[in-house]
C-alpha cells in the first residue's frame, strides 16, 4: 500500500484538496464494492497542514488535518492543492513547506502540485529545469518569477522526474487519476473512472495528450529530443534531421538515444503515438482511421497492428474494454 500526503494549506480550495483524496481512496475500493468483490485499498491517505491545526479554505469552509507536516517522516506521494490567488501570501504562510517538499523529494518522495499549488514547487526549486503546468491566467507571472522551468499552461498534465503538475482547478482530477495510473496501472484508473463516472485524465488544456518523458538519465540533448517528439509526434518525424539539430550524427544520435532511454528511437516514436490514442479510443468520438491519422499514420492497418504490439489489444478491442461509461 502506498502512502499520499495531501497538505492543506490555507485558503485552499477544498475541491482541490478533497476530490484527489476520494480518487485516491477508490482505488481497489470503489470498483470492487460496485462489482461484489472484497475492496483492496491501494493508497493509505494522510492530511497534513503546515502546524497541524485547522486552516481557513476557500469559502466558509475549515479543513482539519491529520497531522502537522513535521509528523511526516516518511510518504510516496504528496500532492499539493490549488490554493487561491495570491501567490506571496501563498508562500508567506507555507513557507515551512519548502524545506519539508526539497526534502522527502531528495528521499525519493514524488511532489505533485495544481494550479497555484504549483508555486510551491516552484519556490522550492523543484521545477527547475522540469516540465511543469499551472493556470492559463497566471503562466506569464510564474514564467517571470520562476524562470528556471520549463511552463508549458496548454497542458492540463505534466510529469518529469518524480513531480508532476496539473493545470487549472479541476486538472486536480485529471493529475490524481493520472498518478492512479502511474502507479497502480491503468485499468484500476479507468476502474476509478467508471465507478465515480468520471472523465480519463484531460492531458491538454487546450487539445490532444500529454505524454510523459521517458526515465530519468542525465544526457540532456536526448532529454531534448524527448521532448520534441513529444511535441511534434503527430506530425511527420525526421530522426535524422532531430539529429542534426542536436549537432549530432545520425548513427551517434541513435545509438545515445537507445543508450539513454533503453528504447530505439523509432520505438520510442511508435510507443508516443500508440500512447496518444488510448484517450481517443476511451473517449468513443472518432474512427480508428480518424485516429489513425491523428496521431501520424495514414496507413491504418500499420497503425492497427502497432497498436497490438504495444497495448496488447486490436483497438477496436480496446475501446471495448475501457471505453468511457459515457460512450457507445
């Protein structure tokens, strides 16, 4: 079982601090009591705040801790809640947090943050040099103070390294059903999904999916390349010219490439793509031949049997299995 921390920090907004907690809860639970099975709990959930009394959210609403973040030694998870507007009260009040997220996150702890919430990560240095999202309306502001990361507010999700980020005040779904599937795979998300009637995970604030940087490794120009395919997946991909973009040769791109993330370049394309198509599929809107073409393959019986070989099913099979509640 894996232990989360949720802090609570004030004028938070309770939806934001509350609805990751019953997402967490529900996993192995819900399901399982709707289907007639035993529950088999996969998170064991902490509340903390920064002296372990009450604080005054958002509205006229008290939320009561569990603990004090100085009675938490030791968690898998902390995830950080939108916390209101104003930024320097934001991290006046929270400031002893700082300290505590930098850290457990050096013991191995993952940080997870949303919408302003995110201005503690980022005070903390735990976005430098990372991916990370937040609130349309307030990028430009934390790209002026928090220089060092990486802002990307298109996207509703964002992981990099062990902290994750979501966007605006309801991506606190979105980022706690996406750290369900991290970490307890993906057909106990969808399970949550399903029993709480819940949308999958949005990974765009504006459109189409996130998808994940691959393992931690230090060779930042392949960290780059990441990226970029990340990015531009959808479109048609020239290894050989990334490579030169890189400064690199095609043969010496490729094999750094394989040496760093442990997949081939051309696999690790194909496995973005497979990726980026499960949502589509989930959601029941669009042909296999619109997908097809939507994550890069005119060809979709190539498309078909890619999809096969990385997700184990024909897609046509896996829309049948995990398409949304909602949908046909």
């Amino acid at each position: 079982m894996l232990d989360v921390t949720v802090l609570y920090c004030r004028g938070s907004y309770v939806s934001t601090s509350l609805m990751p907690i019953e997402i967490f809860h529900s996993a192995g639970f819900m399901w399982n009591v709707c289907m007639g099975q035993m529950p088999d709990p996969r998170f064991r959930i902490t509340s903390a705040s920064v002296d372990g009394n009450p604080v005054e959210a958002a509205g006229p609403v008290r939320l009561t801790p569990d603990k004090s973040i100085s009675e938490i030694g030791g968690t898998d998870l902390i995830f950080v809640p939108t916390a209101g507007m104003d930024i320097d009260e934001l991290l006046q009040s929270n400031a002893a947090c700082l300290d505590w997220l930098r850290l457990l996150h050096s013991k191995g702890t993952l940080v997870a943050g949303v919408c302003t919430g995110t201005a503690l990560l980022a005070e903390a240095g735990l976005l430098d040099g990372r991916r990370a999202t937040t609130h349309w309306a307030i990028a430009t502001a934390f790209r002026q103070r928090w220089p060092l990361a990486d802002w990307q507010p298109h996207l509703a999700v964002t992981e990099d390294r062990g902290v994750f980020c979501g966007g605006g005040l309801y991506s606190a779904i979105d980022l706690a059903l996406y750290i369900v599937e991290k970490l307890c795979g993906r057909e106990t998300a969808i399970e949550i999904a399903k029993s709480l009637v819940l949308q999958m995970p949005r990974t765009y604030q504006t459109s189409f999916a996130f998808l994940p940087l691959g393992s931690n490794h230090g060779d930042a120009a392949i960290r780059r390349a990441e990226t970029w395919l990340c990015d531009h997946f959808p479109s048609e991909v020239n290894l050989d010219q990334l490579a030169g973009e890189l400064g690199m040769t095609p043969r010496t791109f490729l094999r750094r490439f394989k040496g760093a993330t442990g997949e081939t370049a051309v696999s690790y394309l194909q496995k973005l793509r497979v990726e980026a198509a499960k949502p589509m599929l989930e959601e029941d809107r669009m042909t296999v031949q619109e997908i097809s073409l939507a994550v890069g393959y005119d060809d979709v019986g190539f498309f078909r049997k890619l999809f096969k070989r990385y997700a184990g099913l024909s897609p046509s099979a896996y829309r049948d299995r995990y398409g949304h509640p909602n949908g046909h």
